[in-house]
C-alpha cells in the first residue's frame, strides 16, 4: 500500500511538472520538462563521466557520515547522560549550531589541501554537532526509573550504557543518523560547488549551470535527491533490525 501511495505521489507530482511547462509559467530557456530530462537522462547515463561523479560524491558523503556518527552518538550519549558535562558545552553547542558548516570549509580547506579531506571534514564538523544535539536531548529524557533500579543491583557505568542506555536511546540515534544523512549531502554538495574538484555531483551542477544545459541540470539534481533518498532508506532498513520491538506489522 505504501508503495503504491508513493508511485501515485510521484506521478502527481511528475504530471504537475509536466503541467507548468505546458502552461510555460516559467520562461522555457530556464527550465526543462519531464521528457526533455527523461531524454537527456539516456545521453547522460551513456557516458562514464556520471558515474565518476556519483562514484566520487557518494564516497566523499559516506566517509563524512561515518565519522559524524562515531563522533556525534558517543558524545551525544555522554552530554545526555552526565548533565554536569552538558552544564559545560551545553553553550558551546548551541553556539556552533548557529554558524553554517560551510564557513569552516575555507580553513579546512588552507589546512589540508584542495583534496577530499577538506569537504568531509567540513560535514563531518556541521554533522557531528548536529548529531550530538540530538542524541543528548533524547538521552536527557529517558525515564531514569530503569537506571535507578539497576544502580541498585550494583551494575557498572560501562553495564548501565551498554545494556541500558544504548538500547533505550537507540530511536535517537536513528532520528540523529537520518538528519545527520541530509545534512551530509547538502554540505558536501555546496563544498563541491565552491571550489569544483574534478569529479562530483556539485561539481557538475557548476559545470552544466556554466554551459546552461538546463534539462543536464534537473537530471543531477534528480541524482543528488536519489543520493539522499537512497541513503535514507537505507537507515530505515537497519532501524527495523535494530528497533524491532517498536516496529508495528
């Protein structure tokens, strides 16, 4: 059922693109229909240059992902749990929340070169504060009635996390390893566009946008969602193996 409400979505949604181009509410030269994009999709898809960039765009956003998580739910099940270090940095965080990754992206960039490092770093930074900031929220609201009575059996601090506070946080991880996927593209996107490396997705909008192939241009963006899309789906898949108990037939 839930596939087919989606296929019906997105055929709406084609069929309303279809509609304003018909209608040309936007000026033809700037804009590209449904058929023009499926046509120039074939042309595109024949030549290996798509999938370097894909290739190259997908490693760059998984390595970034990676490391956001390793940093993000570690920290963020600490901060959650000991509210004296939340006390701490709990301003700090909220102070990098407020600054755009991207700005980072320069000093990366002097600091480790024009190579990839530079970009996944510069997501990895925006990602893991994201994630952190998720976590530690959740983990601060967990009932602390299970806590207690296994403080009372004597367990452990290294015990109480691996069999209490993981599993009961899990949710939060899930919620913080969706939104940390997005915001994951997003920068290594714009970092790409920024200053072009040869490959990659944001680097071909800069290079489509320059020869002004506009139906070349939806296409990527197609491809840049399908990236996100792909991803997401893919965290879903392990949230139902990992949060079973919460999974409704």
């Amino acid at each position: 059922m839930k596939v087919h409400s989606g296929t019906l979505g997105l055929t709406i949604i084609v069929a309303i693109w279809q509609l304003v181009d018909l209608l040309q509410l936007f000026n033809p030269i700037y804009f590209a229909s449904p058929l023009e994009v499926l046509a120039e999709s074939f042309d595109i898809l024949s030549t290996s240059t798509i999938y370097s960039d894909i290739s190259h765009t997908v490693l760059r956003v998984l390595t970034a992902l990676v490391i956001s998580l390793l940093v993000g739910v570690p920290v963020g099940l600490l901060l959650g749990y000991y509210s004296k270090i939340h006390a701490l940095f709990g301003g700090f965080l909220d102070f990098m929340r407020s600054i755009p990754p991207v700005v980072f992206f320069p000093l990366f960039y002097i600091a480790l070169g024009p190579n990839d490092s530079s970009r996944i770093m510069t997501a990895a930074l925006g990602a893991s504060v994201l994630g952190i900031l998720v976590v530690s929220k959740y983990t601060m609201q967990l009932d602390k009635t299970r806590l207690h009575y296994f403080r009372s059996l004597n367990f452990s601090q290294f015990m109480l996390f691996k069999n209490i506070i993981w599993y009961e946080s899990l949710p939060a991880v899930i919620v913080a390893a969706k939104a940390i996927s997005s915001w994951v593209v997003v920068i290594i996107i714009v970092t790409e566009m920024l200053v072009g490396p040869k490959h990659g997705l944001g680097a071909r909008v800069q290079s489509v946008q320059i020869t002004n192939n506009i139906p070349d241009l939806f296409f990527t963006i197609i491809l840049i969602g399908a990236v996100g899309l792909i991803i997401n789906i893919l965290i879903t898949m392990t949230e139902k193996r990992l949060i079973f108990w919460l999974q409704s037939d």
